[in-house]
C-alpha cells in the first residue's frame, strides 16, 4: 500500500551545524558557542529519553541527524511512498533577538534542503520560520518555496502565542501565495491552560488542549476566511476531540456570531474543508472505537497516517491502524488523504 | 383557515415586538422598516424560550477582524436565551444558513385592522 508519513523529525547533530549558513554576525556567535540550542524545561521518562532507544548511531550515541539510520530505520522497511520532514528546531521558541531567530530559521532550512531533502526523493519538506517576526517569516517563506520539495509551513505551538492574532496575517499570506499547506506542532515550550502541570505525563497529555485553542483562534479571528485556499494540519495534537469542538464551535457561533461576522460559515464546515490531522499517537484506539469516531466526525477525509519518528512514542503503520478497518478507509488513512492535502501522485513505478 | 383579528395597524412599530394572544397561544407582530408586517410564533424553534422578550436589531457583518457592520435594522429577531439570529425576511436562523426556522404567518391588513392568517 501507498504510504505518506506526515511527522517526521529530522535534526542536526547540534546548533554548530547550521554555522556554515548563518550571515555575520549570528556566525561568529553560534560558533563560539555563544548559544547551544533550546534545552526543555522538563526530564523525559522514557529509555531512550524524546526518542526511541533503538534510535543509535554506529557507537552507540543518541542519533536524530543520521538519514542512512532514518532509512534503516524507518523509509526502506515501511516502504514509505513520501515522508514528511517536519524538524523540531523551531526559532519561534526565542522570544527575543528576532534577528537572530530570522537566521535561525533560514540557515536550519538551508541545511535541511543540502542534508536531508537532496539525499532521497522521498521526503517532503517543511519550512520553518520564526513566527515573532511576521513579515521576515514572509520573506523566508518567499525565499524557499519554489523548492520542489517543500510542501508546507511550520507553526510551531509555544506558550504565547495564538495565531489567529491579526499581526499574523504575513505568514498565511505568504503560505497562501505559495499553495502550501500550514502544519501545527507542539514544541517543548507548548502548555495546557494552566501550564505544563506538575510531570512530563502531564504536559505530554495536555498537547492536544493547547492545539485546540490554536483551531479556536485561527477559525474566529477569520484566518480560514481571509486565506480561502489555505490548509491546516495538526500534527501530533489527538484528534478524537474534534467531534467536541465542531459541536461546541458550531454552537457557541449560533449564539455568538454577531461578535465574529467576519467568520463565514459554521466552524464545523471549515474544520471539514480544510482541517486535517496526523495519527501518531492513535490513543490505541480498538477497530470499533475509530468507526465510531469517524462517524462522529462526519467524515472519513480528516486523518492522515504519521509515526513520530524517531519520538519514543513512535506509531508502527503495520500495528496503530487496526486491520480490521475497511480497505478503503486504511487506504485513505495512509495514502489519499494525505496526497490530496499535499498534492502528491504515486511515484511512477 | 382562521383570520383573527389582533390589532390596529398604529399599534405595531418598527423595531418593537408586539405579543397578542391568539386563543392560546401568543404570536409577535412587528414592522419592517419597508412597512411589512410580520407575525412569527412566540416560542423558539431552539429550545422554545419565550421570544416576546428577544430583541430586534440588524445584521451585522464584516468582511476583516475588528471591523463591524449593522445592516438591515429591525429585521434580525435575537433570541433572549441563547441569541440565536433569525431573519425576519424569511424565519431563518442566520449562523447555519436556516436549519433552524421561526413559524412565520401570513398577515392581512384590512381598514387599519390586522389579521393573522392561521
């Protein structure tokens, strides 16, 4: 079977490999080592910490740079058709000197199209930006989007900022231009409504809550009317919650559209039109629990197939999508869904 | 089909909502700025809250965040629980495009006198 991966996190081996990309005077600093990179503000559990244990290098050391391991690992055994890289070096999590968060930005994606996208055809990339700044995260979208392939725009999830703020405008904008695709995904900065909670367990449970808020405010601050076009996908955030916010957002509209008449439709029918969502992690949900959450969805075009690797919590295509489920549903899970959001056709053969 | 006779046609005003009796029941009679008279039931198709405490007021409308519009005043009947809109014009709910309707009824006016047609 065909098979897109949405959510895949490829790396560099520390911030000094984005040196050789970086303008003057942000070169000098990264490589005096002025600044190592973003440390997150928790301890991971599990045996392999944020990835999977089995993810080594050939002496043994943790490996989230190395493309002949991803293909060990990951593209040749799952025969993967396309797999998304998605990163998770999001500059947005600076919240200050723009600048150098801009650069950031452009040197992590100029080392991603020499170190990743170049070696294998498979691989559909991400631009990432650094959403404090706007119209330079525009500019950066402009700059690289002819790539052929370079399919979507990051917009990494942190703990200030909801994107349906109108000083956001530039990025959907620039993302529209280019017909690419916008991906949410959480960074080690994303919280619940009352922080991160007191465990690792905690944060990692709340992640689906800070995504919802991000569809709250991107639907009734107008950004699905002004960027008719545009795409969404969340990536990594649930999925099984959408059935409540359409219902909930369908309703609180009815009630309260006088406020938002700049939003269209009933929020549930721009959910359905434009929104889609990543697998990975598939709540291990029974073959009859997705049917019935399908139905509750009202549809069967929202989810596209994802792994999170090489995350410790890692989902295999052949075991998180229950066999049981009917040919054509795994079919639009793991392939269609997914080349339509992304324009993508079968390889030919 | 009954007539009944419920009021003078001076005793309806626009943007104002008149409840009269209609023997057990109640329908609100209003005026259209373009002088139509319009009678709708008195119960919300919603939830059935009493609509002769809804408020008549306009579209509003916008086309960019934070930029608003009123159009159409008086013709837009806003339930007093929920706040669901309904247009006058036509009984629809206005949020999801009338999958929700007000029972409208229709209005003769004969010598100053109203009647509603049920």
């Amino acid at each position: 079977m065909l098979l897109i991966d949405t959510d895949v996190h490829e790396s560099f081996s520390g911030v000094r490999d984005l040196v050789p990309y970086l303008p003057e005077p942000y070169r000098e600093w990264i490589a005096r080592g002025a600044w190592r990179g973003f440390s997150q503000p928790f301890c991971y559990t599990s045996p392999g910490s944020g990835n999977r244990a089995d993810v080594r290098n050939a002496d043994g050391s943790a490996s989230v740079s190395d493309y002949g391991l991803m293909r060990r690992q990951l593209l040749d055994p799952y025969n993967e058709t396309y797999t998304v890289l998605t990163g998770y070096f999001y500059p947005t999590m600076l919240k200050l000197q723009y600048g150098l968060s801009s650069a950031l930005a452009s040197a992590y994606n100029d080392y991603v199209i020499e170190h990743w996208l170049s070696k294998d055809s498979r691989f559909i990339g991400s631009i990432q930006i650094n959403a404090r700044d706007p119209e330079a995260a525009a500019r950066e979208i402009d700059r690289i989007a002819e790539h052929p392939q370079i399919k979507q725009v990051m917009l990494p999830v942190v703990d200030d900022i909801a994107y349906g703020h109108p000083m956001y405008r530039p990025i959907f904008a620039a993302a529209e231009r280019h017909g690419l695709v916008i991906a949410l995904h959480h960074t080690i900065l994303a919280e619940g409504p009352f922080g991160l909670g007191l465990h690792y367990i905690e944060r990692h449970a709340l992640l689906p809550t800070s995504m919802m808020a991000e569809v709250i405010s991107l639907i009734l601050n107008g950004v699905f009317d002004n960027y008719p076009s545009l795409r969404f996908i969340i990536l990594e955030g649930g999925f099984s919650w959408l059935p409540h916010l359409m219902w909930r957002m369908d309703r609180e509209y009815r009630q309260g559209r006088v406020e938002v008449p700049w939003v269209k439709k009933l929020p549930s029918e721009h959910m359905r039109s434009r929104l889609r969502f990543s697998t990975q992690p598939t709540e291990d949900l029974s073959g009859d629990q997705w049917l019935k959450l399908i139905d509750l969805m009202g549809g069967d075009e929202y989810l596209v197939f994802s792994t999170d690797y090489p995350h410790f919590d890692f989902d295999d295509p052949r075991v998180s999508i229950p066999n049981s489920l009917p040919d054509d549903l795994r079919e639009k899970i793991f392939w269609k869904n997914g080349a339509d959001l992304y324009g993508l056709e079968a390889p030919a053969q | 089909m009954t007539r009944h006779l419920v009021c003078r046609l001076n005793e309806i005003a626009t943007g104002v909502i008149k409840p009269v009796a209609v023997g057990r029941g109640t329908i609100l009679l209003t005026r259209l700025p373009a002088d139509d008279i319009k009678a709708v039931a008195a119960r919300c198709p919603h939830q059935g809250a009493n609509l002769e405490y809804a408020c008549l007021t306009g579209y509003v409308t916008s086309d960019c965040p934070n930029d608003l519009h009123s159009e159409r005043p008086g013709q837009i009947l806003r339930c007093p629980w929920h706040g669901f809109e309904f247009d006058l014009s036509d009984g629809r709910s206005v949020a999801d495009h009338g999958k929700l309707r007000l029972r409208q009824f229709k209005v003769e006016v004969e010598d100053e006198n109203v009647f509603v047609v049920i």
